[in-house]
C-alpha cells in the first residue's frame, strides 16, 4: 500500500506541484505590480496582463488537477497500465484507496496554495490583517468556548469526506463507462449526467417527504424531543449527521466501483 501511495503521489506531484509553484510566483509578482508606483508604468497595463495570468493559472490549477486526478484512474487502472498493476501483489481495495488518498491530498493541497497565493496577492490591500484578525477573534473563541475547536474538526471532516465521496463518484462513473465496448470515454461521461440526475431526483424526493405527509409529523416529534438538548449538543449532532450523510454515496459508489473492478473488469 505505501508503495502504491508513493508511486501516485510521484506521479501527481511531477506535475502539480511545478504548476503550484508557478501561481505562487505569479501571485508574488503581481502583488509588487500592484503598487502605486508599478502601477505608473505604461498606464498600469503590465499590472493588468499579470492580474489576468494569474487568474488564468488558478483556474488552470484546479483544471489540471481534475484532470490529472482523473487521467491516473483510467489509464492506471482501467487503460493499458491496468494489465501490469493488476498483476501487482496488492488488493482492488489497495488500488483504490491509493488512489482516493492521493487524489484528496492533492485536492487540498489545490486549495491551500490558492488560499496562501490570494493571501500574498492581497497583502497590499489588508487581506493579511483580515485573517489575522479572524484567526486572533477564532483563538478567542476556543478559549472561552472550547466547542468550537470541536465545530472546526468536525467541519474539516465533513469536507474531506465530501471530497473523498465526489472522486469515489468519478471513479464509479468512469468504472461503469468501462463495461461498454466502444466509446468508454463517453458512456462514463453519460454515467456522469445520469446518476447525477438520479441523484437530484431522489434529494428532491427526499425533500418533499421531510416537508410534508407523515415525515412532516416524525420531523416536528423529533424537534419537540431534542427541546431540552443543549445547544452545542445540537450542533455537534447536525456536523456529525452531515458528515455520515455525506459518507453513505460515497460507500455506496466505492462498493460499485469495488465490484466492477474485482468481476466486471474488461482490459480488452
């Protein structure tokens, strides 16, 4: 598993981490374009072209890192590579999870360079002394209310298992897309639209049935219930429900994608 780990996280990394390091330089040139007196030369276009490059390599940054995340599925283990990783002496669950693992990392790690690299481009306009502020009034919090440590912990783990359900949905789509005998690019794309309108139709319905008819009665019982329950119990039991909310697709996609691996899989 730690060998799989590593040869993903080279593979990612070769790529990702040279374009991370570029939007951190472009954030740190136009952030000294963007003084008053670079702002002088030729009328501020030279501030202007970097502003648009840099917006254009953030957006390229989550773009390439999809892209990369989903390149290493397919080809690695549904294309032609799938012949030789197959024949390793690891588990479908292996492959897979090496995979998911990898690809969340990568996916924060997206979002931490752009968070730090907007930091540096806004450090001209007191966007530093904003998140000081936030981060002082935060530790405050925690001080007087240590709950609050808690909401942050818990917010952190809903995100990361949203994550890790959105790629496991890829990774099903693309696993079913596979079972095709021509065009699997496309059915995984079709895959793609049809569970997620699926998906829609039965949050909807659920909805619909929380709002009305008998649901309506079990959901005003169960307020009436958690009357006397403290408040930060109440939020506590909403984070965590979020969080088992958001792992049930995602087990149930990783159990698809599990299956067809392990008996439908087609390298032909």
């Amino acid at each position: 598993m730690l060998k799989l780990l590593k040869y993903e996280w080279k593979a990612c990394a070769r790529i990702c981490l040279p374009l991370y390091g570029a939007m951190l330089l472009m954030s740190i040139v136009s952030a000294l374009m963007a003084t008053d007196g670079a702002q002088d030369i030729m009328n501020g276009i030279p501030t202007a072209i970097l502003a648009m490059l840099y917006f254009a390599l953030l957006v390229a940054t989550f773009v390439v890192t999809a892209v990369i995340l989903i390149q290493r599925f397919y080809k690695n283990l549904l294309g032609d590579e799938g012949y030789l990783m197959f024949t390793l002496p690891v588990t479908v669950t292996q492959h897979i999870w090496s995979k998911v693992i990898i690809a969340v990392a990568i996916c924060c790690l997206s979002g931490i360079v752009a968070a730090l690299s907007i930091s540096i481009l806004g450090a001209n306009t007191g966007l530093i002394w904003g998140i000081s502020m936030v981060l002082g009034e935060f530790g405050r919090s925690v001080a007087e209310d240590p709950n609050v440590l808690g909401y942050l912990i818990e917010g952190i783990l809903l995100l990361v298992i949203s994550i890790i359900s959105g790629v496991l949905y890829l990774y099903l789509c693309m696993a079913l897309g596979h079972l095709a005998k021509k065009h699997r690019v496309l059915m995984s794309v079709v895959w793609y639209f049809v569970l997620s309108t699926a998906a829609q139709f039965v949050l909807s319905f659920v909805m619909v049935g929380l709002a009305n008819g008998p649901m309506e009665n079990v959901m005003t019982a169960l307020a009436n219930a958690l009357n006397g329950v403290p408040q930060q119990t109440l939020v506590h039991g909403v984070l965590l429900s979020f969080c088992v909310a958001a792992a049930i697709p995602g087990a149930i996609c990783y159990a698809g994608t599990h299956y067809i691996l392990q008996h439908k899989l087609n390298l032909e």
